[in-house]
C-alpha cells in the first residue's frame, strides 16, 4: 500500500527550463511534506518542506506546493541547472509522535540537459 | 564534520551468512533511523531509534536487528542473510527540533547471492 507515490519515474528538461516533480498521496492524517533530492552514490539530502495549514512554500529557485483537496503536491525548479539533476523524493512524516517515520515515495530521476 | 558515517559501504554475503552494518553520528542528535532503497520502491523504514535506549519496529523489519549502543552509534544486523535482502541501506539521523530532517549516510550497498 503506496501511500505516498510518484508516478513519473523520470524527467528530462533544458537548462533554464521550469521542472515540475510530481507527488500523491492517499492518507488524508498527512499534515507535513517533504523533498529529498538524492545523487548517486550518496545519501539523500532535504530539500525543502511544506506543513498542510500552506498551500505554498519557496526557496531560492524551488517552490513546493501542495493542493490538500487533490492530495497533490508538486515541487517546481525554476530556472533548472545541470546541477539539479538527480532523483527527487517526496516524503511524509507518518504523523502524530511518529517524528522522522518518513513514508517515501518511488522518486523521480531528473536530467537537466544544458 | 562527518555527519553519518555507514560501514562498510559494500558488501556481498552468501544466503544464510550473518553481518551487521555499523553506523554513527556526530552532531548530537537523539533520533536515528535505517532504511533501505529498493528499485521502484523508494526508501523504506526498518527500524528506528527515538533516542538512546530505545529501538522500534518500522515498515519492513522483519530478518534484522538494531542495537542503540550509545548516542552516536546504531547497528543493523542480518543473522541469516537472505537473497531478498539485497538492497541499499541507508542510515539516518535527526534531532529533537527537526525531527522530520533526516541527516543520510552515503549508504552501503549490500548483496545476498
């Protein structure tokens, strides 16, 4: 039972292009998101997150939102670098004391073409 | 600063051997996690520590075992290696104020023939 799931399991764009990561989710008790980005061979690392009472949260050239009625978030990196290529995770903290229990989903590779 | 450091980074066992993979941190944080990234299936969660003295059951612990020895360090062993676990085991930290910001390892790669 994917609870948090990302349907494209990749993504190709041109450098100085908008990307847009894509995510879902099935339980409606999920009040906090997250976005790890992950390069081979090492671990993943935050990236940025958004608590359910926003619909939108920005750093620098990523913006998450989240559309709580659709069970929707999406990340957008704008504009995109060859750097930014990666897999991108979305992630969801299972809620109450569960701190840290993060439910991931399948991630999104990204290649940013320069 | 090293962060989380995971040992070894490979390892390849034989069905039924036994190892641990060893894992600390150094930027005092109370929580520690293992997860392991499977193709197609993101991470998921083993086992995890709230803090010292304490380990829980996560999503996926059936076959492994934890051990909080200190602070720093949390182990993760497999008795009897299995060729379903097979995976990329990742380690992971976070303190009290940030709970939900994991601090990963670089991960350690491990293959059951």
């Amino acid at each position: 039972d994917q609870q948090v799931k990302q349907n494209s399991p990749s993504l190709s764009v041109q450098e100085g292009r908008i990307s847009i990561l894509n995510c879902d989710y099935t339980n409606s008790m999920f009040d906090y998101f997250l976005w790890y980005k992950k390069y081979p061979a090492e671990g993943p690392t935050f990236l940025i997150s958004i608590s359910s009472i926003k619909d939108k949260n920005e750093d620098g050239r990523f913006t998450v939102f989240l559309n709580k009625s659709a069970k929707h978030l999406s990340l957008h990196i704008v504009p995109s670098q060859p750097g930014d290529s990666a897999v991108y995770f979305c992630a969801a903290p299972a809620g109450g004391t569960s701190y840290g229990k993060l439910t991931f989903g399948q991630g999104t590779i990204l290649t940013v073409h320069p | 600063n090293a962060g989380v450091t995971q040992t070894p980074k490979f390892q390849v066992l034989k069905t039924g051997q036994s190892m641990t993979l060893q894992c600390a941190q150094d930027m005092n944080h109370n929580s520690m996690y293992w997860y392991r990234q499977d193709p197609g299936m993101g991470l998921r969660l083993i086992y995890y520590s709230a803090s010292e003295g304490t380990t829980d059951k996560g999503e996926v612990p059936n076959g492994y075992n934890v051990s909080r020895l200190n602070k720093r360090e949390f182990s993760l062993r497999l008795e009897s290696a299995a060729p379903s676990q097979t995976s990329v085991y990742f380690c992971a930290s976070s303190s009290s104020q940030g709970a939900n910001v994991l601090t990963f390892g670089a991960g350690s790669r491990l293959t059951v023939l």
